[in-house]
C-alpha cells in the first residue's frame, strides 16, 4: 500500500500539512464550514475542521481508488469469501437487507433465511412482552439476562443502553460477560429464579467465560426450582452452533440461529439482539435494521466524496499515517451511547489491529488506532485537558444530537453549546496575544494558551431513535471497512485472540490441581501460579 503512488503523494503532502493552520483555512475559505459538509440518511457530517484542504481530500480519495475499495465492496455485498483467513463471507450486510431480496452464499439464500429467524425472534420477544411466556412455575418473566461476550455482549448491552428510552420498563435486563464471578453474583442477587430467563448468546458456544456463566445460571437455577424441566422455560441459546446448544441442554426449538458469515463483532442485528427485542419490540427492532439498511446502501452506491464512512475511514487513516495519531476519541453527546465508545473498541480493535497483510506480510504502515471515549460533557472535566493542550494529537468524533429525547429546561440547549464550543476550541484554540489581551500575568500566559488546529468530525443527527442508531452503527462499521481495505489486511478475523485462550487452558489445572503438577512456564509466570494455587488458599 506505501508504494502506490497516492500514498506517495500523501506522504510529500503530509509535510505541508503539518503546517496547515485552522485559522487561516477557514479565513481564506469563508464556505469552508458549508463546503466542507454532506448529508446524507439523516446525517449531516461535517468534516471543515480537519486538517486537509482540498487536494488533500482528493489525494485521500485516490488512495481508496489505488487501494481497489470499491471492488471491495462489491464483492463484500455479493457474498464472496472476503475474509480470506477463515474461508468465510462477510455479510453483516445481509442482516438488514429487506425481506424479498436475495444474496446468495453457497447456494443457499441467506435474507430468506435471515427473515425467518426475525420472525422467530419476534415470535418469542411479544411472547416474553406480553406475560404470554411464564417461567416453569407458572410466573411471569420478569427479567431477562443475557449471558455472552465480546460481540455477544458488547452490541447487546450498547444497543439496550442507547434505546432504554424505547424499552419495556416493566423488564429488568442484566448483562453477564466476566468469567469473575462478581458479574454473575450481582446481576443475580436480587432476582428471583422463577421470574429469571437466561438468554445464553454465543456464536460458538465454547467461549469459556459464556460457558462458565451459563453453567452457574443452570445451577442458579435449579437451587431454586429443583426441577431440570426448569431448564426450558428460564434458558434460550443464540448461537451457530446447535449441537452445542443441545448438549448443553437447551432444546434447539429455543434456538436462534446465526450464520458463520457474521462476524461476532458485526452481529448485534442478527438473533445476538434477541434481548435488544426484547426490551424495545419487534417494531423498534427492524426500524434500527431499516437504519442499518440505509447506511449500507449509502456506503454502497454513494460516491466516495459524499459517502460518510469512506470520508470519515480516509480521515482517520490521514491522522493514523501521515500524523502518526495513536488514538481516536468518540465522544457522544447524548447520555444514553454511554456504551458505544466501549462497544466500538471491539468493532474497532479486534476488527483493524492486524500486523500482517491479507498476503501474510508484514505490514508497511501503522493500521488500526486505539478508539476510546466517554460520553460528553463527562470528559470535559476529565481527560479533555490532555486533548486541548497534551502534546499528543487526539482527532476526536464528536455525536450529537439537534432534540432531546427528553426536554428538561435548557439541559439541551447547554450540551449542544457545549459540544460545539468543544470543537470550536480545538480547532481554532486561544492565542497568547489574546490571552495577553485579557490583562494575564504574563508567567502565566503560554499555560493559558491553547494552539488550537486539533482536528475534530462532527456528527449531527436529529434525534436518537432506534433507526438512527443503527445509522450509527452500520457506520462504523464501514469506517472500519474502508480504512481495511486500504491497509489490505483481514478486518473480519481475529487470531490475536488466540493464544492467550491456550495459555489460560494450560494454566487452569496447574491452579485447581491439588496434585500440584509441576510448572515450566517462565519464572514469572510460575511464581504468581504458585503464589495462587487453590491448595495453598486458606
Ligand atoms: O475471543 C474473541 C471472540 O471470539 C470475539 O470475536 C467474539 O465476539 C467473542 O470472542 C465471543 O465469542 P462467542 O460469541 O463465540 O462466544
């Protein structure tokens, strides 16, 4: 990727554009803050205080040309094995395409299929609304907990935040994903077993930490119920993998299906949503597919210059090489994404953290950042402060919203002033001519001084209903696919994972073995397995 010739344009230009200044950028442009904006699915995206111009935008957009990104796409939404490392389709895409359309992968129509699990979902979610289903001693279900992890926790617990306003009050939902058993001792202690339905989630289901839980909710349970029968009332599995289900003895009719061409990072629309249905109903559900669906076929069809995830994708790659930006802060200003930064560091992360090419070389360029955040204005009076004047550069993804769901005196008012005032200040910062102005001692005046030209996006919707989030997040996901496509690597597998998972299953019985087998890690690793084995504990 560094020796096309667009990357070596970008490269010369960089050094220009260490130069460039905000200020006068927009001083010499006053349309910059119009023309440097699109809209597109209900999103007005504005990109002005970026450090670009124009030929640097159109340098950025011939790097996806070189790097093939629209064949790219292309062949992501045909359903070809674009994750080349597993063999596999990548066809998150498929999850939200309109019943009637058909995308075929190995011979089988997969938006039929995906249909008929939605509406299976859909079946039992009214069932669990509506009191229709009742725990084994004949009570209502009351609450709902969905055990997984990674992408079988992370969507889930983003997306039951982010539409709380649109769910069913009279339900409790409860996320357990630690293998600490503090996570499943709290999400229980108060409940009661026979108004409790486990939604056990998980694409393979042999993830140790989902297994682990699963099993302590299954004796939760039964300590309550005594009865085994128990089990198919208060247990339903999300998973590809049926025998698993059964011979963990979940009934396979209280399965909801997904397909191995979901990665378990792109699957909070597929059947790993079963709770988000849950809590908002059927309807709320496929308005947020209807709002995945809209961003796909913007990403699909739009030109590169207007196309939101291609232009925020290229931005974050401009900071990631050419500015040697370690990080991406995505800071809502909207209280209920307070998951979304933590849900998109797995989207992010596991997606674009790869060392080596689809070729299996080493890679020529940094690829993908860390993303990190917290909602707006929380981090104002936290972190800020090192992304207003650190000596780190920080672009930041700005959310927002034009209403409030809920309209509080000026509440609103204040959280939009305070986001674009955000902006405002990092882009243009404080002189130490005008901090001098304002009569300040003058030891005092270069701390008080803020340079100003840190770039920023803004995104604006109008409000924060079930299809905006699913804009939101088929964006991302996007994101990641372009900047994936120029860096030439697999963003849909994630072998990094492994190893730790095998080191773990060695460690396990040298922990709980009474015999106390021998150790031959390294000194370190021996002397705290030592310091914790289960026979030395009081
Ligand atoms: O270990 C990483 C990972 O495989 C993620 O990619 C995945 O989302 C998570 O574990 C959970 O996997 P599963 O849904 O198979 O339990």
């Amino acid at each position: 990727m560094t020796k096309q010739p667009a990357w070596k344009k970008l490269e010369a230009h960089s050094s220009k554009a260490r130069k460039f200044s905000l200020r006068s950028l927009f001083a010499d442009d006053p349309e910059r803050g119009q023309r440097m904006t699109t809209e597109a699915v209900g999103i007005y995206f504005d990109y002005s205080k970026n450090l670009i111009t124009t030929e640097t935008l159109s340098l950025l957009l011939k790097l996806a040309e070189e790097s093939g990104l629209r064949a790219r796409i292309d062949a992501m939404f045909r359903g070809e094995k674009i994750n080349t490392t597993e063999k596999r389709s990548v066809l998150h895409v498929a999850l939200r395409a309109p019943k009637g359309q058909s995308i075929v992968v190995d011979g089988k129509d997969v938006v039929a299929e995906v249909h008929a699990v939605l509406d299976k979902m859909a079946d039992f979610s009214t069932r669990v609304r509506n009191g229709e289903w009742k725990g084994h001693s004949g009570k209502r279900i009351r609450n709902v907990i969905n055990i997984g992890i990674g992408g079988s926790d992370l969507g889930p617990v983003m997306a039951y935040e982010a539409l709380r306003h649109y769910s069913q009050r009279d339900l409790t939902f409860r996320f357990v994903s630690n293998v600490d058993g503090t996570d499943f001792f709290e999400a229980t202690r108060d409940l009661d077993a026979e108004e409790t339905l486990f939604i056990v989630s998980s694409k393979t289901f042999t993830t140790l930490e989902t297994m682990t839980n699963a099993h302590t909710a299954r004796d939760w349970t039964l300590a309550a119920l005594k009865d085994p029968a128990a089990v198919a009332k208060h247990f339903v599995a999300v998973s590809t993998n049926a025998g698993e289900v059964a011979r963990f003895g979940i009934d396979t009719a209280n399965m909801f299906e997904f397909w191995d061409w979901v990665g378990g990072r792109y699957s909070m629309d597929s059947a790993i949503g079963l709770s988000t249905m849950i809590a908002i109903g059927p309807g709320h559900f496929r308005a947020m597919l209807d709002g995945l669906h809209q961003m796909d076929e913007h990403f699909r069809a739009a030109p590169f210059d207007r196309n939101v995830p291609v232009l925020m994708g290229l931005l974050g790659l401009w900071y990631n090489n050419f500015f040697h930006a370690e990080t991406v802060a995505v800071l809502p200003y909207e209280q209920y994404l307070k998951r979304f930064p933590a849900y998109l560091q797995q989207l992010t992360m596991e997606s674009n953290g790869k060392h080596v090419t689809l070729e299996g070389k080493k890679v020529s360029c940094q690829t993908g950042p860390v993303y990190w955040g917290e909602p707006g204005t929380n981090g104002q009076h936290s972190f800020y402060q090192l992304i207003h004047q650190g000596t780190k550069l920080i672009p930041c993804d700005f959310i927002a919203f034009t209403r409030p769901i809920h309209p509080l005196g000026r509440h609103h008012e204040l959280l939009l002033a305070n986001v674009f005032a955000q902006a405002e200040a990092l882009a243009f910062g404080k002189t130490s001519r005008e901090v001098q102005a304002e009569n300040t001692p003058s030891w005092l005046v270069p701390h008080r001084t803020f340079e100003g030209n840190r770039p920023s996006n803004i995104i604006l919707m109008e409000q924060l209903t079930p299809e905006a989030l699913g804009k939101l997040v088929a964006l991302y996901e996007h994101i990641v696919f372009t900047q994936g496509a120029v860096w030439q690597i697999d963003s849909f597998d994630q072998w990094g994972v492994e190893l730790g998972k095998v080191l773990a299953g060695r460690i396990i019985p040298e922990l709980e073995e009474h015999a106390e087998p021998p150790l031959s890690h390294d000194s370190s690793t021996n002397a705290l397995i030592r310091r914790c084995r289960k026979s030395g504990r009081p």
